[in-house]
C-alpha cells in the first residue's frame, strides 16, 4: 500500500493554545463572577424580605387577638431563640438596654410563627455594628442573631435599662414620649403600647427591620458590620417591614440627616416629611 504522504496533525493542544483557552475562560470568569456574587446577594436580600413578611403576618395575629394593640417588646424579644444576653450583665450595655436574653416560650410572636425561631435569622447577619469592640462574653464574631436571638430590630422604642426617654430613630410602637409633631404637644406615657391604626400612615410606619436600622450614628455607618447587603460608606442599607405588611429594602442615613430634610431616611425625630417615620 502507498504510504500517506501527509501524516495527520497532533491532536494535542499546543501551549500557545492552551493558554489562549485559559486566557479566554480568565476573561468570562471575571465577567461572570460579579453578577453571580449580585445574585447570590438579591437572593439573600429576598430572602430576608420574606422573613419580614411572614414575621408581619404573625404580627396581625397578635394584634387581632389583642385588641388591635401592638406587642409589648424590647428591640430584640419580639421573636426568636434565647441570645447569648444576660440581662444580668453590668459590662455590656446592648445586654441590659436591647434585650436578648428573654427565653423563646417568652418571646411574643413565636407561637404565631410556629415556633420557627430560624424565621427571626437574616442570610445577611454580620453582627452587631455598634459594639464591636472584643467582649470575652460576646466575641466580635458572633452574629446577631447568636447574640440576641433575632436578627431583626423590633422599633417598639421600648428598653430595659431606662425606658424611653429619647426617640430612637423612628416613630415607636411603644412607650412614645415624642415621635413626631403630634407628640409634642400630647405626649404618651412611657411604655404604653398603641394600637396598630394609631398611625395614619401604615405603608410609611417601620415595624421591624436588620439591627443596623438603629445604628445609624456617623462613626458606625462607616463600619463594615453595619453594611449588611450593600457597602456603602455615608448611609446603611436595611430591610424594614412596614405597618401595612410590605417589606423593602430602604436607605438609612446618619442620625444628623434630621438638619437635611431633602435626605430621605431615618432621622432622630420623624416627622411627616419624613418617608420612614
């Protein structure tokens, strides 16, 4: 038989077009990577919205059994398991002010959510954005959710420690003193619960949101545990559920915001002008 004259070419890959191949996968990689980081993000992001919801709806079942009137609750013991919080505690504020250390069977809205704790756990958790600073008793490590038992900030305006002497960032459910310009002239006694049609504006009033919504000072918003779904260095970003039921994910500025008015967000006296109040 004749001999072929043009033997076949190698079907091995040379070098150069191997590293071609791994130049062109580098290339997609780098522009795949970030959009699946921002997915995976709007994921946990819907996530936590849907925990919001659901901890809502438990919320209407509370007050339709109650007379239409709110939870009596710390920030931190609306729902949820037990924290690591030991009232008790004289060496760490956030444990006696914020609460935490309630029990589950105490904890108001757990029979209304079966008793899901894990409901009260954001993907988001970073921790606590304002006391970060090494306790032995509360690392700086711990999720909030580990150190409170919830992720989320019930704005109840209601604490341990001191009762309610100031506003806390957003119009309260319990133990008003002012919120805003009704309140100054007809005060509320602390630590009375309202009714949930006390607010003329429900889709504006926030219920419960991530822990950061209250951490708004300066010095904190810089800080990347107050950055629980998007990192930005002037204001934080929180999902909040509102007293109609709906949740979002809304922009919380410093607390100083209140001298600018044409900023939206959280300020330390809401008022009508004021989207979050």
């Amino acid at each position: 038989m004749p001999r072929d004259r043009h033997p076949r070419r190698p079907t091995a890959f040379t070098l150069i077009e191997l590293l071609v191949v791994v130049a062109i996968i580098s290339m997609l990689m780098s522009i795949l990577l970030p959009s699946l980081q921002h997915a995976k993000d709007q994921a946990k992001v819907i996530a936590c919205q849907s925990n919001l919801r659901q901890i809502m709806i438990a919320f209407f079942g509370y007050t339709a059994e109650h007379g239409d009137v709110v939870p009596l609750a710390t920030a931190h013991e609306l729902g949820g398991q037990k924290g690591r919080m030991d009232v008790d505690c004289d060496d760490w504020a956030p444990a006696v002010m914020f609460g935490g250390g309630l029990p589950a069977e105490e904890r108001l809205l757990n029979p209304y959510v079966g008793h899901v704790h894990e409901l009260f756990r954001c993907p988001c958790d970073k921790g606590e954005p304002i006391f970060w600073i090494h306790n032995p008793d509360y690392p700086d490590y711990l999720t909030a959710y580990e150190l409170y038992g919830t992720s989320y900030f019930y704005v109840s305006g209601y604490n341990r420690a001191i009762g309610v002497p100031l506003p806390m960032g957003l119009a309260k459910l319990v133990g008003v003193d002012y919120c805003y310009s009704d309140f100054v002239e007809r005060p509320l006694p602390n630590g009375k619960p309202l009714q949930a049609t006390f607010f003329p504006f429900p889709s504006k009033k926030v219920v419960i949101g991530d822990l950061p919504i209250h951490r708004t000072m300066p010095s904190i918003a810089a800080h990347p545990k107050a950055h629980w779904h998007r990192r930005r260095l002037n204001h934080v970003w929180v999902n909040a559920a509102f007293l109609d039921g709906h949740a979002e994910l809304i922009r919380v500025f410093p607390f100083d915001a209140g001298e600018r008015p044409e900023w939206e967000g959280v300020t330390t006296q809401p008022n009508t002008s004021n989207p979050y109040y």
